[in-house]
C-alpha cells in the first residue's frame, strides 16, 4: 500500500495534537494533586478558614 | 440550582467535582467516533490526504476564539458585576486558549506548506490569529506579574475587553482583505461548501474538542479555587506568626 503524499505534515500536525492535548491534561491532574497537598499540609498544621468551620461558605471568601 | 447559586465556591467545587468525570468519560467516547470518523473520511479531490489536518486545525481555531469570548464575558463579570467566579474563569481559560491558539498555528502551518508552498505568510487571517495567541501570552504573563489575584483580576479584564477587538478581525479577515487562506465554508449563508462526508467528521471533532476544553476549563477552575484557599491559609498563618 502506498503512503499518500505529504503524509509526514499529517503526522506532524497529528503529533503536535496529542502533545497539546496531554500537555494541558497533564498540567490540570498534576495542579490539582499538587494543591491538594498543600492544603493538606496546611490543614495538618491546624491552619484552617473562619469559613471552613462554618456550614456554607460565603462567595468573597474566596476572592 | 440556579447558575447564579454555582458564584458560591464551594457549590462550585461540589458541582465540578461531580461533573468533571462524567465530562471527561464523555470526551473520550465522542474522541473515539470523532476520529474515527476522520480516519473513514476520504481525501478532497484537491488536497488529497492533508485536507485531514483540518480535523484538528478548525476545531483548534474555533476554541482558541470561543475561549477569548468567554475571558470576555467573564471580564464583564469582573469589571462590571464583580461575579466571585469571573476572574477564576478568566484566569483558568487563559493557558487553554493559548494551547489551542498554538494547536491552531502550528497545524495550519504544516497544512500551509504542502498547499501553499510555504509554511508562513503575514496576511491578515494568520496575522490576526499569531495576534490572539501573543494576547493569551501576555494575559498569562499578567496574572503572574501581579500577587494580588482581585488587583491583577482588573488589569487582565481590561486587557482581554480590548483585546476583543481581534475577535471580528479573524473573523471577517478572509472577506475585507485578500488573504491567502480560504474563504468561509463551514458556517455561512447558503451552507456549507464542504461535502458531508467530510463536513460531519468535522464537526464531531469540534464536538469533542468542545467537550474536552469544558472538560479542562472546569479542572482549571476548581485548581485556581483552590489555589487561592492555599494563598488565603498561607497568608492567616503567617499573620498568626506575626
């Protein structure tokens, strides 16, 4: 079977693809694992928000 | 529950984290047909095999705009309503736009190349779109240069209001100059130029790229709530430290 013509641009053009898209699941999953810990960490140490002891938080704590 | 209700961040949070893995499993399903779809499409009587690059190049472009409307509208939101969420959008959109900005240079690019015969011309619909991913550069650049995220919140959404102006300019380019990239042929009066069998492989790419940056831009938005709960425990530490 022949390749049809000028199939390396598709494959580059499909590889740039799958870079970008795993670049930005991978930079999502890895952000939140590492805010997570932070947080943890911080909580462990007894660090905690007026608002996390309260049942419902307001918005502009979190601004 | 009104979306006026999802302002709260933590019902955001509760939202998101149950929405996040039903959206991504539906990505992934609608990936899976899409391109399959495109494998099956045939080659355009013209361009032959490349024509396949525009699966990914359209949807590409498409995001990298829809996202800067959305920072729009969320500037709005910040500038005009001070919505708790607007700036956590705006911030949380901004590297995803630019990747899919880039996603969509670069894939234009190397389609440019076998049917131009060069990878890169200055004309106004290229130029307009390299504008739009500096615009996401310099965005980015902003919300790192500023500690405060209300304060820098302000400056981005002003910068992203008059950055809007690009938006019609890669729109229209292609019909107020003469440019080297085609004409509209997707969405316009008359319908669509492209024949189905390669208009409906498109179009579900789209569907999953929509789906996919909905997917991200909700886990960018629950890191960037979380990252401020972070900032805000760092800060009451060190006053108590004080």
């Amino acid at each position: 079977m022949q390749a049809p013509a000028h199939i390396a641009f598709i494959a580059a053009a499909y590889g740039a693809g799958i870079v970008v898209v795993a670049a930005l699941i991978a930079w999502v999953m890895l952000d939140y694992r590492l805010q997570r810990r932070i947080l943890a960490e911080l909580e462990t140490k007894g660090v905690s928000r007026r608002s996390a002891r309260e049942p419902e938080l307001t918005a502009s704590e979190d601004r | 529950m009104r979306i006026s209700e999802l302002a709260n961040p933590s019902r955001f949070l509760r939202v998101a984290n149950l929405a996040i893995p039903w959206l991504g499993g539906a990505t992934v399903i609608v990936f899976a047909y899409a391109i399959y779809r495109a494998m099956l499409a045939p080659d355009d009587y013209q361009q032959g095999a490349t024509v396949k690059i525009m699966f990914l190049h359209v949807p590409s472009a498409w995001l990298g705009m829809l996202c800067w409307g959305l920072m729009t509208v969320a500037a709005l939101g910040t500038l005009v309503w001070r919505h708790p969420l607007a700036d956590v959008t705006a911030k949380a959109a901004a590297p995803l736009g630019a990747a899919f900005t880039l996603l969509c240079l670069v894939t234009g690019s190397l389609w440019g190349r076998p049917e131009w015969g060069t990878y890169w011309v200055w004309d106004a619909r290229l130029t307009s779109e390299l504008i739009l991913f500096l615009l996401y550069l310099g965005v980015i650049a902003l919300w790192r240069t500023v500690e405060d995220p209300s304060r820098a919140a302000r400056g981005v959404a002003i910068l992203t209001l008059v950055g809007a102006v690009d938006l019609p300019i890669i729109k229209f380019s292609v019909d107020w100059w003469n440019t080297l990239h085609q004409g509209t042929s997707v969405f316009r009066l008359g319908g669509s130029t492209i024949d189905s069998t390669i208009l409906v492989p498109l179009l579900l790419m789209a569907a999953a790229f929509t789906l996919l940056f909905v997917t991200l831009l909700l886990a960018a938005m629950r890191n960037e709530i979380l990252r401020r709960r972070v900032r805000t425990l760092r800060l009451l530490q060190a006053s108590a430290a004080g």
